[in-house]
C-alpha cells in the first residue's frame, strides 16, 4: 500500500460523474476525492458504485479517495463491498460520531487494508 504525502489540495468529483473523474486527475491537485455520499442522489447511490470501482481500477496508482456514506446509512458496507480494490489507498468516512465507529469501519475493511484485525465482508 502507497502512502500519501502531506495533502494540500483536494478535489471532490461525484461518483455520478465518471467523466470529471478523469478531469479532476488532471488538474494539479494533491488528490481526488470520489464521493459516494452527500453528492449522489439516493436513487443512484447503489448503480454509482461500479463507476467509481471502475475508475479506481482505470486509474491504480493515482491518488484518489473514496467517501462512502456514514455507517448508518445502509449504503456503507454495500460501497465499501464494491470499492475496496487494491489501488485503493486511503478511504473517507463521512460523518463520524465516535471512535467505535472507526474501529467498526476498520473491522470491515479486508485483511490487507486492517492489519489484521478484519471481519469478512
């Protein structure tokens, strides 16, 4: 797994918009933040998640971030389920409450991306 450098700049993209994927890639900023969350409509959210799998693996070694949807939402283990690839680096949970939910969320992440600590997905 790469590691980031300090990050200055981040551009969020909406998973919906798998064409500003590949702008926002090309504009200078530290990273890319696809977001699953607050900028895909309800309705959309499950069909959004093979978009954004797909540019993760159009584009492995770049420096992109996924936000899923907060634990609570019922859309969290469906988009970790569908975006966790191995050129994923670095995963933005949105909206969190509590520590345990951090441990949560790292129980869910597969083996490699958890040192050791995961459950099956």
């Amino acid at each position: 797994m790469s590691r980031f450098a300090p990050i200055r700049t981040a551009l969020f993209v909406p998973g919906t918009r798998p064409d500003r994927v590949d702008k926002a890639l090309n504009v200078g900023a530290d990273v890319s933040i696809i977001d699953l969350e607050d900028a895909v409509p309800l309705a959309l959210k499950e069909e959004t998640r093979s978009n954004v799998r797909e540019k993760f693996l159009e584009h492995g070694g770049r420096k992109i971030i996924v936000r899923v949807n907060a634990i609570g939402s019922g859309f969290c283990q469906g988009d970790l389920d569908e975006v966790m690839v191995k050129s994923l680096v670095c995963l933005m949970l949105p909206k969190g409450e509590s520590p345990g939910q951090i441990r949560d969320i790292n129980h869910r992440l597969p083996f490699h991306y958890s040192r050791g600590k995961s459950a099956p997905l």
